[in-house]
C-alpha cells in the first residue's frame, strides 16, 4: 500500500478553492491539525466565519480530494470557525508612533464624509499637529484624487510602504496602490487584511493625528478598524434629510456597541448660498444633524455649506428597523443576498429593481453570481471624485458580464425657485462625459429641488 504523506494531502487539498475568495484553502491557511495514522486522515478546515454559506461543499470537495490518493483508506474532516487573530476581545494592535486614531464614518454614501475627512486632516496639519491620512474606502478610494496626488505612486522602504505628502500631511490609500478604474472587488477576510496591512506595513513616522477615512455602512472595514486597534473616536458625517440620518444613526450604534465614543457630527451640504442673491437655500432640509447630536447626546461639530463648484419593497430596514446598525461580514452578507431573492414571495414581476449600495463589494458580486442580472443603471454626481468611482462600478459590472444600461447624473444643477437662476453646485456634464467615455446611453440629469429634503 502507497505511503501518505503531507505534502500529498496538501497537494490534494489545494485543488479545492473557496467560491467567494477565489483562492485554494491551503493558501488561505484553512486547514489544521493534519494527522496522517497509516491510511487514515484527519483534518480540520477552519473557515473565517461560522455563517460562511459555502462550509458544506468545502467540507464535501476536502473529503472527496483526499479520498482519492492512493493509500488512504478514510478521511475525516472537521469544520470550523475561528475569528481572525487581532479581532473580537484579544490584545489590539500598536501603530508605532500614533498617538491617536480618528475614523471619520457615515451611515450612506454621498455626504461628503471623505471631503471632510481630508479637510480635517488639512486643518490639524495647519494647527501644527503631525498627521497622517488613511484612506480606508476601498471601494471608493477618492482622497489622493483630492489632495492632488493621484497620478504618484509610494516608495518601498525595507518592506515597508512609505506614505505620499501633500499639504503637509501623510498620505495612503487603495487608489495609489490600484490606480485607475479597476474596481476593489474584495470580501470581509481580505478587507480585514488589507487594514491591518494599512496600520502595520505603512512607515507613518510619528503622528499626533491618524485620520481614517471609513467606507459609507456598519461593516468590515469598520469592525475591523475597531477590532484591531485603539480607535480614540469617531467623527460621523451626515446631511440634513432624514434618509442620511438615519444611516448615521446605524452608524453611530455600531460605533457604540465596539466601544468607539463618538466624537461628534457634522453636517455637511447644510444650506447654499445664492453667490449674486446671497440668498440663503436649505436643499437638503434644516437642522437633522443638530437634532441627531442632541438626540444621542453628542457633540455637534457645525454646519458644511455647499459651494458652488464644490412599487413592491423588501429592505433589511423592514427587518432591522430603527437605528440597530447591520454589522455583517461577506459571507453572510451574500447569504442574506440569497435569501432576499429566495425566501421573499415576489409574485409576477416585470423587473425587479435591486438598489445596491455605493461600491464595489459584496452584495454587486454575490448578485451577479446568483441571478441573471439583465443590467445595470449607475448614478453619479457631475463632479470628477464621484465619477471616477462610477468609472469602477461600472468596469466591475463588465468584469462580471452584467451590461450597462446607462448613466445618470444627480444633482445636476439646482434652479433658484425666487429667482430663476441656475446653478452648477457640483460642476457640469461630468455624468455625459463618462457616458461618452464608455459608450453606454446618457440617461439624464435630475437637477436639485427643495423635495429632496424628504
């Protein structure tokens, strides 16, 4: 009878990959324990997740790759879960030389929770404080586009990352990485991974400051942060109207419930002034962030102006309602994917409209896998920071085959209903170029009205 070996069974296993990962179990480190007793096997495959949707057929595809070498007579196989090291209660990480971590978070995107991020960072910087700038949106990645050092790249320093300086403050982030369109297609594990990377394998020198600026929700990035290492606090972005605001409160009970004390809220987008009226116009509604710090008892930051040139339903807020934050990791969150197109009782439909959020993540990529998707309508704002992740929302929706229907430009303009006037807040025609662009239909603009407060 043919001898067993180790290297046999981990030959055999490697032939097994993980769905969603797209890497062999091997490699991802899942497999433990190996015991080899004449022709008997044993292992364990330990998953990141104990909800992970794909546990029985990594079970059965394990047994089945090892059954098969010659000499084994039985395999047993073990399925389980540990949380990755540097999570849950165990000791945090240190970031050497950081004095204080800052997440700057909202609950939603397109509040401008980044422009804040970076005008805070600027700011500290002027006051003299040592800061360093995190740009932990992956999906999103827009902060070196803003500071104007999108087109470099950081140098390499006995293995370590050294970060970009612009406005004296340092710089990291997925778009110097990645630059370009190509969309961060990445589940929970890795984005766990590539924050720890971020903290540990970054030469940030001595800071006063660390900003992160967080991805829009309640999830991975963001527990992450939270699990790895001691975050001082967090300062949440919101607009007025209450569909941000509702976000936010999400945002700040997750905060809350990993012991991250919320620093405070500021509005942005809270009025516009008319430049030749002078006129002053609440767009988005008055007041929601003042009331939503005094609700929750805490500090109010102040207000952001804009400036110019700055049906069925089924939702998880039907079944989480209120303000309990959605705090999931990828694999349950493609499970919760399949169980809202399975186990809801949908009827006849002519389309089915599926609201996605901002990004390039999870719930894009668990959908296209599980159901036809006859096409995709994306949304952007005029301004480049928001098309350029338009750009990688829609080369992730080529990658996985799903057509382009077409683009539409948001907040467009915004008409002074006094006056007449028409104002370009947010630039002009950015929506119609990308369009161009790629060649994919300009659906059209939808301009700015005092409605949308509602």
């Amino acid at each position: 009878m043919a001898q067993v070996t180790e290297a046999d069974v981990y030959g055999a296993l490697a032939q097994v990959k993980d769905p969603d990962l797209h890497k062999d179990i091997v490699r991802l480190g899942f497999i433990k324990d190996l015991k080899i007793e004449g022709g008997a096997v044993s292992f364990r495959v330990v998953l990141t997740t104990p909800a992970c949707p794909v546990r029985e057929q990594l079970q059965e595809q394990s047994r089945a790759a090892v059954a098969g070498l010659p000499g084994v007579t039985s395999v047993s196989v073990t399925m389980d879960a540990e949380v990755p090291k540097g999570r849950g209660l165990g000791e945090k990480l240190t970031v050497p030389g950081v004095r204080n971590i800052v997440a700057v978070s909202s609950g939603k995107g397109g509040v401008g929770k980044s422009t804040v991020a970076v005008n805070l960072a600027v700011s500290l910087a002027r006051d003299g404080a040592r800061v360093g700038l995190l740009d932990a949106d992956v999906y999103g990645p827009n902060v070196p586009m803003m500071l104007g050092v999108g087109h470099m790249q950081p140098r390499v320093n006995v293995n370590k990352l050294v970060p970009l300086e612009a406005h004296g403050i340092r710089l990291m982030s997925m778009a110097v990485l990645k630059p370009g369109d190509e969309p961060m297609i990445v589940r929970g594990p890795i984005l766990h991974s590539l924050v720890r990377q971020f903290l540990q394998d970054v030469e940030w020198g001595e800071l006063d400051y660390l900003i992160v600026d967080m991805p829009p929700g309640t999830g991975d990035v963001q527990l992450s942060l939270a699990q790895l290492v001691p975050v001082q606090g967090a300062v949440l972005v919101t607009t007025p109207q209450e569909v941000a605001l509702a976000d936010v409160r999400r945002a700040l009970r997750m905060f809350e419930t990993v012991n991250v004390p919320v620093l405070g809220v500021v509005e942005n987008m809270s009025y516009f002034v008319a430049p030749d009226t002078g006129t002053r116009y609440n767009i988005f509604g008055e007041g929601g962030g003042l009331r939503l710090s005094e609700e929750y008892g805490v500090p109010y930051l102040g207000a952001v102006p804009l400036e110019a040139h700055g049906i069925r339903l089924m939702s998880m807020a039907v079944l989480k309602p209120g303000d309990e934050p959605m705090i999931v990791r990828g694999p349950i969150l493609h499970g919760l994917v399949r169980q809202f197109l399975q186990d809801v009782e949908w009827g006849e439909l002519d389309y089915l409209i599926v609201d996605m959020p901002p990004g390039t993540g999870d719930v894009q990529l668990s959908l296209a896998q599980l159901v036809p998707v006859q096409g995709a309508v994306l949304v952007t704002t005029p301004q480049e920071v928001a098309v350029m992740d338009v750009r990688r929302a829609l080369r992730m929706f080529e990658m996985v085959a799903v057509p382009v229907l077409g683009v539409v430009e948001n907040m467009s303009y915004f008409v002074a209903p006094d006056t007449g006037n028409r104002y370009n807040i947010f630039g002009e025609g950015g929506g119609r170029r990308l369009a161009g662009e790629y060649g994919v239909p300009f659906l059209g603009e939808v301009p700015l009205g005092l409605q949308v407060r509602e």
